[in-house]
C-alpha cells in the first residue's frame, strides 16, 4: 500500500510538472532539449570576451587615444556648418543609431544609421561592408558631402587647432600646416572639384602627412568606440539560467511569451541562421528582399568586395599599422560576390528595441513589420530574384512572441577603462 501511495505521489508530481511547463509559471520552460540549451547559452553576451586586436590601429587599446576620440565624437566643430558630430546621427538615447529612417547632416543620406555596438568585434562596415576597419569606417563620413561634408585639409587643421596636447601624445608631432602655400584652407582627394585639384597640387609627401593625421583621427575615434560595452540583458541572465538548470531564475526572467519566442528565434523561424552569436549577427552579407532606395547604390556587397580594396585607408594600406600577414579578412576576400545583388549586412539585435527604425532604408518603423517581411518570404513578388528568405507561415500570435523576445535583448550601455598600452610615436 505504502508503493502505491509513491506510486500516485510520483504520478501526480509527473503531471504537475507537464501542467507546469504547459501552462506555468513565466519564463519556466523545461522543454529545451541539451542541444538547444546548448545553443541559447552561446548566443550569452558574457561569450563575447574583450575586443580582437585591431593590428591596423596601434592605438586601439591606448586609453589617451581613447579620451581623444570621446571627444571628437561629441565635437560639432568636426563639419562644415559646425553643427553635426558623429553623435549627430549615432545617438546614445537611441543605441548609438538614429531615429531618423535616413540620417541627415550637411543633407540627408542615403541609408538608415547602423547602430556602433558591438562595432569593434565586426570584420567589416557600413551596411555594404565597403570599410575594413573601426577606423578607416570613422573617417568616411568626416569627407562626406552629405554628413560631416568637411575637406581633408580643413578636418585636420581643426585638429591641429583644438587638439594639439592630446594628439601629439598619443601620435607625435602634427603637420606644420602655417605654410599655406604648402597646406592651402582646403583640399581634399574626395571633395568638390576645387578641392581635388588643390590636393593634386600639393606635394606628395605634404599630402600623405595630412592623410596620416587623419587616419590618425579616425584611430582616436575607433579607440574610444572600443569601450563600448554591453551589459548582461534579461535574455542574457534567462542563458545563464537555463545553463545551470536555475528554473527559478529562469520563471523570473522571462515570461511565457517571451521563452516561446526564443523557441522560434532559434527553431522555426530560423532567425538564428543569421542573427546568431553573442552579438545576434553573423557579420556577413544576405539579400533580403528589401525594395531599392531612391537614389542609393543597391548594388551592396557585390560593389564593395571591390571598392573596398581600393580604399587608401584599409588594412593594406599607407596608413595602416598592420603587417600584411594581419590582414587576412582582406586578402582573401573574393574578387567577386557569390552570392545574389542587393546583399546587406546583418546587423546586430542587441537593443534592437531601442533603434528603430529598421532595414538599411529605414523604411519599417517596427520590429513587427520586420517580422511580417520575413514572414511573406518569397510571396513578395517585387524582391523574388533578390532575396534569400523563404516564406515561414508564422502566426499573428508567433510573431508577437518573438517582439517580445527581441525586447529582452536591451540593455545598458557603459564605457570600459582601455587597457595601458605603451604606444611607439611614427
């Protein structure tokens, strides 16, 4: 008698624990298999470590170079009406992106600000991937016509005119730029046709010193950019959970709906194809269906696997300090895309909830818009021959829960201390 009253005690604790995991408490979710907890504890922004190296920045670790670039990114000087900063369109409020579907400094441009977390851990930048580096993505928009829309000449002047003390520290001696026969007010290999043609006057050695000045100030910027941390989000804490079989934690962390839209993030809908890792990205290039913007290059990675070798300031150029062997990523990049028109980065999800609005265009003011794209798949007539996604047939309901899921991925934002680096002055 004594068994079977274990018996009926076991049984109902069974059907307790099904009722439980059906119905129960938030966030409570046994049901992930070993793999699957396996798989959600990767993506835990704690298996993120410190950023890699940056072998073309010897200056990406210097806590001074740090400092400097903090300022320069907050300075409205750095722009031809004195009004736009790099914060200008890289909001902290908003996840270091804008609210605005394109972004505006001198004018408005062409493409949706992506947001800089989690920028010092990527290969590659803008959303068509056409810069190698932290830094050498800095300085684009500085020579602009459309944001910063300052000249190479002028940008370095304001360096040398606001900045002296905390530059030569960190690099050594600026250009002397009084000779104004040498160094004129404007010239710039990218600016108006003025410009280029004073640039071309210039000697050759004056202008490699300007462009190492500037490289220089993009580096500052990229050091203090590296101290851009994350702190652990609620998705985060339920991974750590999960990880140690904590189901207390994990009812407090998130809710039902929540939980069940992890399920689909990593099961069904397949996010996790291309939103995986810590940072919710792969890092790599995927067409996905999103219409031509007015007046943009849509061409995407199938242009910039070519400009971006070109570019003066990559990691193989003048004015990076790596050695060849370091610059992998590039050298062997392809000399064409394989993969179909139109590809785009995919961009991190951490804060998603807080950059809207969304795709490179801007054009999808909600995360549930997003969804409902990916969810029409190939139905959409219009994108058929450039994009990669498939229809998923998700339901209203399955595409709330994964809203909800994204919004346990916000959190907090603070600057790291750099590490003490000592720094060879060339």
């Amino acid at each position: 008698m004594k068994r079977l009253r274990i018996l009926w005690a076991g049984l109902a604790w069974l059907a307790a624990a099904d009722v439980l995991s059906a119905n129960g408490p938030a966030g409570f979710d046994p049901g992930f298999s070993a793999s699957e907890a396996r798989l959600i504890h990767s993506l835990e922004i704690g298996k993120l470590g410190a950023p890699p190296a940056d072998a073309g920045n010897r200056v990406a670790d210097n806590p001074e170079a740090a400092a400097l670039g903090r300022q320069l990114f907050f300075d409205p000087r750095f722009s031809r009406n004195g009004q736009v900063s790099c914060a200008s369109c890289h909001q902290p409020a908003f996840g270091f992106s804008d609210p605005a579907a394109q972004s505006r400094g001198m004018g408005k441009t062409a493409r949706n600000s992506m947001t800089l977390l989690g920028a010092a851990w990527q290969n590659w930048y803008f959303w068509d991937g056409s810069k190698d580096s932290l830094w050498a993505q800095a300085l684009a928009p500085i020579e602009s016509a459309s944001e910063h829309g300052l000249d190479r000449m002028a940008a370095v002047r304001l360096l040398a005119e606001h900045y002296p003390a905390p530059y030569e520290s960190v690099f050594g001696t600026l250009p002397d730029l009084r000779d104004g026969a040498r160094f004129p007010a404007r010239a710039s290999p990218l600016g108006d046709a003025a410009a280029r043609r004073t640039w071309q006057r210039m000697a050759p050695a004056d202008r490699r010193s300007v462009s190492q000045a500037f490289a220089n100030l993009g580096k500052s910027i990229a050091a203090w950019q590296r101290t851009l941390v994350l702190a652990p989000s609620r998705f985060d804490r339920y991974a750590t959970a999960l990880a140690r079989k904590d189901t207390a934690t994990m009812r407090a962390t998130l809710s039902t709906d929540e939980a069940a839209g992890l399920r689909l993030f990593i099961g069904r809908a397949n996010c996790i194809h291309c939103h995986n890792g810590p940072l919710f990205s792969n890092g790599e290039f995927h067409a996905t269906g999103v219409r031509f913007s007015a007046g943009a290059d849509d061409a995407g990675r199938t242009r910039s696997v070519l400009t971006v070798r070109k570019d003066e300031f990559n990691c193989l150029g003048p004015y990076s300090d790596a050695q060849p062997e370091a610059c992998a990523a590039l050298r062997f990049l392809p000399t064409s895309w394989p993969g179909k028109p139109g590809a785009f980065k995919v961009p991190t999800l951490r804060n998603v909830s807080r950059t809207a609005p969304y795709m490179r265009t801007g054009e999808m003011a909600s995360l549930r818009a997003v969804l409902e794209h990916y969810n029409a798949g190939s139905r959409i007539a219009r994108a058929r021959d450039r994009t990669e996604i498939v229809a998923l047939h998700l339901t209203s309901r399955e595409l709330d829960q994964i809203v909800a899921f994204l919004g346990t991925l916000d959190s907090e934002v603070s600057e790291r201390p750099s590490p003490v680096r000592a720094v060879a002055h060339r």
